[in-house]
C-alpha cells in the first residue's frame, strides 16, 4: 500500500512542513549562538571588572597574596587569600561528602520506591527546601544545630581524635567547620536530589525491564542500569551543589567564628570563607579594603570556574566510555 500525499493550494503537506521547520531552524540557531555568546561576554565582563579594581588594592599589599593568612587591608596593608581559600574549600567539600549520599538516596526512593501518592508530594517538598532563603538556615544553625552539635563533638573528639578531621585540644564544638558544613549540605541536598531524580525518572524503562527479568532484585537492578546511566547527570548536580556551597555568604557568616588560620580540625571554633569573610568586611572596608575584598572574589570566581570544567571534563569522559562500551 502506498501513501498519498495530500496536494493543497501553495505544494504538498509534506513540503510545506519541512519548509517550516528550515524557516524556524535559522532563528532558533541564530538566538542560541546569540545567548552563548552573550553568557561568554557577561563571564569576560565580570572578569575585567574584578581584575579592574582588584590590581590597586593588589598593588599596595604587603604581604603575599596567594600564601598570607593575615587580613587586615585597612591598617597595616597586608593580606592574602591562603586560609580563606582553604576554609571555602573545606567547607564545600565537607557538605558536598554529607549531602551527595543523602541526596541520591532520596533521589532513588522517589524514583524507584515510593508508592506513586508518597513520591510527588515528597517529590515537591524537596523542590520547596531549595527555595528556603540562606539566611533562615544561618538562623537555623545558629540557635539550633551549634548547640546541638557540642555533645557529638565532644564523643568524636573522645573516640577519633586520632584522625585529623577530628582531632584537637581544648575548646570543641560551637561555631565550627562541622556545623558550617552542615548547614551548607542542608542548603545543596534539595538541588541535588532534584536534579538526580529527575536523571533517574529518564532511565529507559526496557534497561530496568531487561534487568528485572534476568532476576535482578530491585538494588541489583538500580546499580547495573539506573546508576550507570544517571552518573554523569549526578556528577553535574553535585558541581551546581558545590558551586552554591561555595558562593554561599549569610549562612556561612552567621556560623564560621571569622578566623584566618589553616587547619583540618573541624571540631574546634575556627573556620572563614571567602564569601563570609566579604560580607563580614565590606561595610566598613575602606578603599584598599575594597579591593581586597573584591581581589577575593576574582579567586573565588577562578575556583569555581576551575571546578566547572573539571565537571565537565569528567562528564565529557563519561559520556566517551558509555558511547565505547555500546
């Protein structure tokens, strides 16, 4: 049997419908090239602007920018961004461990166990944690989880102190790096679980069939054709997660003591970020303060451009095995 094409005024249905999508296909490349381009440009912008009025404040330091671990601009002129760098990235990394495991947990029980009635309502109350303002965490932190923390911190101290992360002498718990990080997981386990069960719900549904009737319990299941397949997705929602931990500023500033030192002791009262540490410091910052500050931000915008590309590296090198492996 063969298919007719319906003949109306102006040419064939078929044709007309194709000339329609080569006529919307030139505008819609032509605004997407345009957005790439712009995103690149704002990104450069910001770079210049950050450069522009960071290289006076640079120039009057006294110190080492990259290596000391004093700041005071505004007295005695000498700064460096060594303990602020090293307590953002800490505490990012400290909430991004806490987070990714609760995260995809919660991703793979809305996914693939809650029954359908549980699964959207759990599956919006997820959504709604990520709209929850910073500061109400920072609150939240403050009056609640430091306080409640001191016990915990005593037992680890007790019992691991043999470990770096938990060791130290003298005051422990309080405003710690431990509770930064965990109100900075609590902050990025909402976009995380969001993303990774959204990139599990697209798992195509013959992989977990074809698995299931080969005898694979549900978990066996879930490792051999869900993960596999929602890896790169996971590994991109735990970069956004990161980059939102790192640019964190009132919930951080409410919680670190503002102390500038290196050390892995997350137990004992000390900890800053980069961003705590400029919001702490710009309204009374003069104009070298300012500088300063911003010259912190042009490494904080550095870091997590650096951490970007690595997700996308990692996810580009993911994509390569998957497509060798089929």
């Amino acid at each position: 049997m063969t298919t007719k094409t319906e003949i109306r005024e102006g040419g064939p249905v078929t044709s007309r419908s194709a000339s329609r999508r080569s006529h919307g296909e030139a505008p819609f490349r032509f605004l997407s090239t345009g957005a790439g381009i712009l995103l690149l440009g704002i990104m450069a912008a910001i770079a210049v602007f950050l450069i522009g009025e960071a290289i006076p404040a640079l120039r009057a330091n006294k110190g080492d920018f990259l290596t000391e671990l004093t700041w005071d601009p505004n007295s005695s002129q000498v700064f460096g961004i060594g303990a602020l760098a090293f307590g953002t990235v800490l505490s990012s990394a400290l909430a991004l461990v806490i987070a990714m495991p609760i995260a995809v947990g919660v991703a793979l029980f809305i996914s693939h166990y809650a029954p359908r009635r549980l699964a959207g309502p759990l599956g919006y109350l997820i959504d709604l944690l990520a709209a929850v303002p910073s500061v109400i965490y920072g609150l939240w932190g403050v009056t609640f989880l430091v306080p409640l923390l001191r016990e915990p911190s005593q037992w680890l101290n007790e019992n691991f102190g043999w470990f770096p992360l938990f060791a130290g002498e003298g005051a422990i718990g309080g405003k710690t790096m431990l509770a930064g990080g965990i109100v900075l997981a609590i902050m990025i386990l909402p976009i995380i679980a969001a993303i990774s069960r959204e990139v599990f719900l697209q798992v195509p549904r013959m992989n977990e069939e074809a698995a299931l009737a080969l005898g694979a319990t549900r978990w066996e299941m879930i490792r051999m054709a869900v993960l596999p397949f929602g890896r790169p997705g996971v590994i991109s929602a735990a970069m956004l997660g990161l980059g939102r931990a790192m640019g964190e500023t009132i919930a951080v500033a409410l919680i670190f003591p503002a102390t500038f030192g290196i050390s892995f002791q997350i137990l004992t009262p000390q900890g800053n970020s980069i961003a705590a540490n400029i919001a702490n410091g710009f309204g009374e910052a003069g104009d070298i303060g300012r500088g300063a500050l911003i010259a912190s931000g042009l490494v904080l915008f550095i870091i997590t451009l650096l951490v970007n590309m690595a997700a996308r590296m990692i996810i580009n090198r993911r994509k390569e095995l998957m497509k060798a492996d089929t």
